[in-house]
C-alpha cells in the first residue's frame, strides 16, 4: 500500500468513529452497555464477513494465524470500545475527548521503546500541538470527575499499546482477525450488565450501522494502514474523530459548538497538516 492510500484510509476512518455521539443521541431505550454490546455483536458479525467473502478465509482460522499478536490487539480493541461508553457515563463528553487526546504523545513514547522506526521532531511537536488544541476544544467543560476521567484513561493507553503492536507485526501477520476478537471480548464484557434487553428495533438498526461503519470497517482500516504510516502518524489521524464529532453533534443533533471548539479544532487540523506536509517536505 502506497503512503497516501494509508492516509486516505486514516483520514476515512476518524471520519467513521467520529459518528458514535450523533447516532447516540438518536437511541430510544438501549443503555450504555446494551449499546457496548450490539455494537460489538454487529462489528464482529461484519468482519467475519469479510474475512469470509472477500478474503476466503476461515474467520475462525484467521485468528488463530494471528497468534500472539493478535491476541494482544484483541484485548485492546475490546478495552477501547467498552471503556469509552463506560467513561462517558461516568464523567462528561468534554473530559473523555480531552483524556483520548493524548493518545499521539503516549503513542511516540510506546513507539520510541518498542519500535525502531525513527520519530521525527515534527511528530513530537504536532503530538504537542494538537493535544493543546483539544485541551483548549474543550476548557470551558472541564469538571473534576477523577474516576470517569481514570476509566477514560484507559482508551488512549490500550489505542496507544494496539497501533505499536499493529505496526511492530504488520509485515507478519494480519491483524484485521483481531478486530473481530476485540468484538468478541467486548461483547462478553458488556453481555452481564446489558441484560435485560430493552433495545427497541430503531435502536438495533442504529447499533448495527455503528458496529459496521463505525467499529468494523474503520478499524479495519487503521490496520490495513499500520503497514504504510509510522505508529505516532496513526494516532494524530485518528484525533480527526475528537475534532469531527463536536461538527456531526452540531449537524445532527442540534449540538451548537462553542467558539472554543472551533479554534481548538483548528489547532488540530493545524497540527496534521503541518505534520504531513513536513514529511512530504522531507521525502521530496
């Protein structure tokens, strides 16, 4: 995969993730852990199908062939998308994005020890930049909620841990299986307390176009782009999601965002842009 292909896809999927707080607001009955699980179930179901049809593979076997490695990243897709529900209901909105948005600086410090890939000045300060940028998104919300903002702690730190692992075993093994297994995870997490079932029929067609095009295939891509992008790379994309879904909150929900939001979200963009067209820069 050529390096703009692989932005391309990581610039689709943050645009894919960032869509959970807009289609969330449209639930009718569903709990936060009723949610964690459909949407698991659906992104489960969605990958095995295309491990299935598109790629012929036994999807069962697949995670097998991942080994290890796959294993690992398993268990942090399956922290990732039971911990951000399970935050958001512990503290708000605002302090969750701000916990996630370190996710680039923990992401260069994991890659600096795991990885030998090189981490370029500019990706230590757009990692800086952009984390500012979020801070400030969201510095009129900020509330001392110290166990949600621990519990949210847990995204940026298991998002970290998974893109190294995806990057340090990209050229070996195919991690896509390991979406599938962090569906599984979650959903047997979620399973205990999502019961009774209360989900209306609008709420399960909206869990199931989260768990297909907001889990399923924007994770697939994150891996399919691990082979081409650099660890710290991948993590400053995805913050796209922390600056879209404020901009879908507000197109969708009514949510008008502050002025705050929209300088910070620039200083974001910012922090991308300038960061890729330095590697441009330095590649020419």
């Amino acid at each position: 995969m050529t390096r703009a292909g692989a932005v391309a896809l990581m610039v689709a999927a943050p645009l894919l993730w960032s869509s959970a707080g807009v289609v969330t607001r449209h639930m009718q009955r569903a709990e936060p852990m009723e949610q964690v699980f459909w949407r698991s179930l659906f992104a489960l179901g969605f990958v095995a199908g295309y491990l299935f049809f598109l790629q012929k593979r036994d999807p069962f076997k697949a995670v097998q062939d991942a080994g290890l490695p796959g294993l690992f990243s398993g268990a942090m897709w399956a922290v990732m998308f039971t911990a951000f529900v399970i935050a958001l209901s512990l503290t708000t909105t605002a302090n969750t994005l701000v916990v996630m948005s370190v996710s680039p600086l923990l992401t260069v410090v994991f890659a600096r020890i795991a990885l030998t890939d090189p981490v370029p000045l500019r990706t230590w300060l757009a990692a800086l930049a952009a984390m500012a940028g979020i801070a400030y998104m969201f510095s009129s919300a900020l509330e001392k909620h110290s166990i949600g903002m621990l519990v949210a702690f847990a995204v940026p730190v298991a998002a970290a841990l998974n893109v190294v692992a995806l990057r340090k075993h990209a050229a070996k093994v195919d991690l896509v299986p390991a979406v599938m297994l962090g569906g599984a995870f979650s959903c047997a997490i979620a399973l205990a307390f999502a019961l009774p079932i209360s989900a209306s029929g609008r709420d399960l067609l909206l869990l199931a176009l989260l768990g297909v095009l907001q889990l399923g295939l924007p994770c697939i891509f994150l891996v399919m782009a691990s082979r081409a992008l650099l660890a710290p790379e991948l993590a400053l994309l995805g913050l796209l999601e922390v600056v879209l879904g404020p901009i879908w909150a507000w197109l969708g929900a009514g949510e008008v965002p502050a002025q705050s939001t929209l300088v910070g979200g620039a200083v974001v963009l910012a922090a991308l842009a300038g960061n890729e067209l330095a590697a441009l820069s330095s590649r020419a």
